[in-house]
C-alpha cells in the first residue's frame, strides 16, 4: 500500500457522522409502531448475518463524506455491507459502504409528514436505495396508510397496495421477500414463506410465560399423580398387611 492509500484510508476511518438529535415529542410515533415492539431486533435476526446485514433505527444516511442532505429514517435495511463500518461511522455513508441501503421506512408524524412524500421520496431515490416504505396508522398524515416505492431508474414508481380484509392492507417487498401488513392501525412484518408474523419481543416474551407456566402445571401435575401413586402403593401394602 502506497502512503497516499494510507493517508486515504486513514481519512476515510476517522470520517464519523454526528449524534443524531433528540425527536420532537409528535415524532414518537416511529418508538410505538417500529422501537418498542421490537422490530429491528426480529428484523436482524430473521435475515441473520450480521457482519454483512444491517437492520437500524434512527440512524443518519449520507452519500458521502461531508455530504449533504443528511437523512435518517425510522428504519433502515442493507445487505452485503460492512456492518463494523456502519458503526464505526456512526451511520451509513454510501460511497464508503460501496452501494446504497437496500430499504427504508418512514413511520408518520404531523411534523414529518410533508417531508416524508415529498422531499425524502425525491431523495431516497438519488440515493439509489430500492425500496422506500411509509407506514400511517390512521392514513390522515401521509395521506395513505401504507404505502411503497420501487426505484426504477433514478424515480420511485409505486408498489401495488392490496385490501385483503376489512382493515388490512398488504404489500410486497422485493428486497426482504417480507409482507408489510398494515392492520387496524398497527404494522406487521409477514413472512410469506409461512404466512405468519415475524415473532415479536412482546409475543415471545408471553409465548415463553406461556410455556413456564405450562411446564409448572405439568410438574404439579406430576407430583399429584406420584403423590396419588405412593398413597395408592400404601393402601395396597395395608391391606396385604391385614390379609396377612
């Protein structure tokens, strides 16, 4: 390696992206729908891989070094990148990472909403990232309640939305072979090779309650039936004993 390769690669490893500041109180939205159930968690490990699979929240995107704008998303999805870098820069910077996110997904809020189908949407797509998801609870923010982009080019062209039930909308990412499911105001994540939710902190958390208390009664249950088998055994060697 030549010194200017060094000196570059030196540069290049201190470039870190500051701390992304604290969300305005309407903002929220995105700790209920995407933070507090968990979904970046379920997300990485269904897709596993995490030195080259990144599934992040709140995090800032940039395309390169000193860039502008600097954008962070509710979530965010890449694969085949370097995942120790993404954390060393405090971020993703697209021209160090090679390529662009593969997903994001802006969560509404009142104060957001205009930027989300508007100047983010024009944004998202010059950086070159495939998929780009919004997800309203109630529809009165962003106008839809779940909608999706597909970059084809250098614009996003909508991704069909279906009405499978009262209250239920779908659609279909490519990029993570994932269901987005909008129902009765919240959001889910289905995989379709199973047609069932990916398992969240809260549903495994009570499926694992669940299965103590199960394995609890079944051990009270067993000592009842040793306890009823000894006092059986008792009776029988009573009555040998006066038969005797």
């Amino acid at each position: 390696m030549t010194t200017t390769e060094a000196t570059t690669d030196a540069t290049r490893t201190l470039f870190r992206l500051p701390d992304p500041p604290k969300r305005e109180y309407d903002e929220v939205t995105a700790h209920h729908f995407v933070y507090l159930p968990g979904i970046p968690v379920n997300l990485a490990v269904h897709f596993g891989r995490p030195e080259t699979t990144l599934v992040v929240a709140d995090q800032w995107i940039v395309a390169f070094p000193g860039s502008r704008p600097l954008l962070r998303p509710d979530l965010l999805i890449a694969f085949n990148v370097d995942s120790s870098q993404y954390w060393d820069q405090n971020g993703y910077v697209i021209s160090d990472q090679g390529k662009p996110p593969d997903f994001v997904l802006e969560v509404a809020s009142p104060s957001t909403a205009e930027r989300d189908t508007g100047y983010k949407r024009v944004e998202y797509a010059a950086m070159g990232i495939a998929e780009y998801w919004r997800f309203d609870d109630t529809g009165e923010s962003h106008g839809a309640r779940l909608a999706g982009d597909r970059l084809a080019g250098s614009r996003y062209e909508p991704m069909p939305i279906t009405e499978v039930a009262p209250n239920v909308l779908e659609g279909h990412s490519e990029v993570l072979n994932l269901i987005l499911r909008w129902e009765d105001g919240e959001l889910n994540w289905i995989d379709p090779a199973t047609a069932q939710p990916l398992p969240g902190l809260v549903s495994e958390r009570e499926a694992r309650i669940d299965a103590e208390s199960r394995a609890q009664q079944a051990q009270v249950a067993l000592q009842r039936a040793e306890a009823r088998a000894e006092a059986l055994e008792a009776e029988l060697q009573r009555l040998r004993e006066r038969k005797d």
